[in-house]
C-alpha cells in the first residue's frame, strides 16, 4: 500500500514538473527577426516596422521615411546600429544584406487636377461644357502623392482666366493629410475645344474616304471654321474634291459626292417612259456623281441625249411623253 502511494505521488510529481516546463516555454517570447520588405504610413521608420516581435521598443523611431510614394533601400548593418542602443540583439536577419522600406500614399492623378480646374472654369467663365475644355499647363504637373490619411479632393481657391487668350492662373488646394490641405499654384491655358476630322495620310483628289483614313482630334473651338466636318459619318464614301493633308480639319468644301460615272466611260443607257424601259450602250460624254445631270452618246443612233446618273455606268433617261402602240390609231378628232 505505501509502496503504492509513494508511485503515485512520484507519479503526479513529474507530471506536475513537465505541465510547468510546458507552461515556461509557452511563456518564452517569441524570437525577433528582421522584416525584408517594409511598408511605412507615417515620416518616421520605427523599430517594430522593420523587426517582428521587437517587444517594449517596437515604437522607437529610428530613421526618416521615404517620400512620400517612394521606396528605399536600408542595409542590415545599419540596422543593426540603430537598434543595439535599445538592447535588441541576436535577431534573426535572414542574410538579407538590405531592407526595402516604402512609404504609402494615395495618389491624386494629373488627370483629377485638369477635370477639377476644367468644371471650375466652365462653371465661372461660361466658356463651355466642362467635358469640353481642354487644359494646358505653362509645367506640367507631376501625380501629386499625399499621406493615406488625407481625405477629400482637391478645390480650386482663386482663379483667373483670359476667356480671349485662354490664360488662367489659379491656386489649389489639396488635402495633404488629416485635417490638412496644401497650397499649388498652376498657370496655363485652357479653350472650349470641339472634335474635327482629319485624314491619318495625304489623300488625292478624287479618292473616296474610308474609315482607315480619317482621325478623330480635339482643336480649340475658336479655331475652327463652321463649315468644318465633326463627324466621320459625314465624311466617310465621301471624295476629296482638292489634296487633303494630315493636320488640316476636313471642311464640307472639301468633300464632294463620288464620280461614278467618268467621262468616255462606257456606260448602261436606260431609257424610262411610262410602261416601257428600253437599254442600250453609251459612251459617257462628261462626269458625274449620283444624281448628277450628264450628256451620254448613243451608240446606236449616234445622238446625244442627257440623263441622271443612278448608279456606276448607269444614266437614266426618263421621258414623259406616252407612246401609242403601231396598230392602235388615234382618237378621232371630236369636231369631225
């Protein structure tokens, strides 16, 4: 019976001890080791950003952030510097020779700041729809990077604009962290523009547009004619009456409805009255678009008779006047 006991109680005993050596090292912190790559939020690099488990000094600063929206390089060996003062040794490095270190930020787009300066003029000046406006700047700004707490979007303060130069000169403001906006002057100009065609190549006269040709580009309204072609269903199976060159906005004087009946061509002569349609050869004696008036050649009776163009080597030649079949005669004379 004692002997019994006295096993249990030795029993229990190394249970109890091991519990307790679990227990110890479960207690153990972890090992610190060193990050590689690194994403910073604020202008200060602390210990914990660049070292997991770094305890009681994890919120030491130790280096200057990147800029904003840019990355760094730190090497291990600095690190190492900066942090032996705060008694954090022996972490794990990885046998990485540097840290990559980058600074977040949110991006406001060059593209935000034209839509932003656009609707304010367009809404001040009365110079057109603000889609339309397209803006210049005198030095094209850079993406603006600001820190991930700022919030809002960037308003325009003073503005002063040239509605005849199309000059402005305006101060933003942009949020530039929490609670905070800065201050960026921009001068430039900017015009109510409107979308001409082009051609892409030098077209001769005569040669029939098509899609392939044609461009679409955004001018300043002011200098462009009224008569100028907005549209490629205006100018596309259309012909060019002189040269049209790259660069030059298509004007409705320049297009002109194809030939497609030429002179000395020979064409389909048809002959139109009213129950009869007769067709022979002809020689085309000028040129002509469709519904065009041209002189054709009758082959045949060697007279010139003149008729619509209705389509390639086609004239029509309508004649009013009825014909009476050979073995009908003719009304009697109601007097006789």
């Amino acid at each position: 019976m004692i002997k019994t006991m006295i096993r249990t109680l030795t029993t229990a005993a190394l249970f109890a001890a091991t519990a307790n050596l679990a227990l110890a090292q479960s207690a153990e912190p972890a090992r610190p080791y060193l990050k590689h790559d690194v994403t910073v939020t604020s202008n200060v690099v602390r210990i914990g950003d660049l070292i997991e488990n770094a305890g009681i000094v994890a919120n030491i600063p130790i280096f200057r952030a990147p800029d904003l929206g840019t990355t760094g390089t730190v090497p291990v060996e600095t690190v190492i510097a900066a942090v032996r003062p705060h008694a954090l040794v022996g972490f794990d490095t990885g046998g990485v020779a540097d840290v990559v270190v980058t600074r977040a930020a949110r991006e406001i787009p060059v593209t935000d700041i034209e839509q932003t300066l656009a609707r304010a003029i367009a809404g001040r000046f009365n110079v057109g729809a603000a889609a339309d406006i397209k803006v210049y700047f005198d030095r094209d700004p850079r993406t603006i990077q600001v820190d991930t707490s700022a919030t809002g979007d960037i308003q325009v303060g003073r503005l002063s604009y040239d509605s005849r130069t199309g000059r402005f000169d305006t101060t933003l403001e942009v949020p530039t962290g929490a609670g905070q906006r800065g201050m960026l002057r921009l001068t430039g100009r900017a015009f109510a523009t409107v979308e001409i065609v082009m051609v892409s190549r030098t077209v001769e006269r005569g040669a029939v547009l098509k899609a392939a040709d044609l461009v679409v580009e955004r001018r300043p309204r002011s200098d462009i004619s009224r008569d100028a072609i907005t549209g490629l269903d205006q100018a596309v199976g259309q012909a060019a009456r002189n040269t049209l060159r790259p660069g030059q906005a298509i004007r409705s004087a320049d297009l002109t409805k194809p030939e497609i009946v030429l002179r000395n061509e020979m064409v389909m002569l048809v002959f139109e009255t009213p129950g009869l349609t007769l067709t022979m050869r002809g020689k085309a004696l000028g040129s002509g678009a469709e519904g065009d008036t041209v002189s054709v050649l009758n082959e045949q009776s060697k007279r010139t008779v003149q008729g619509v163009v209705a389509g390639p080597g086609q004239v029509v030649v309508i004649s009013g006047a009825p014909r009476l079949a050979a073995n009908i005669p003719a009304a009697a004379d109601n007097g006789q």
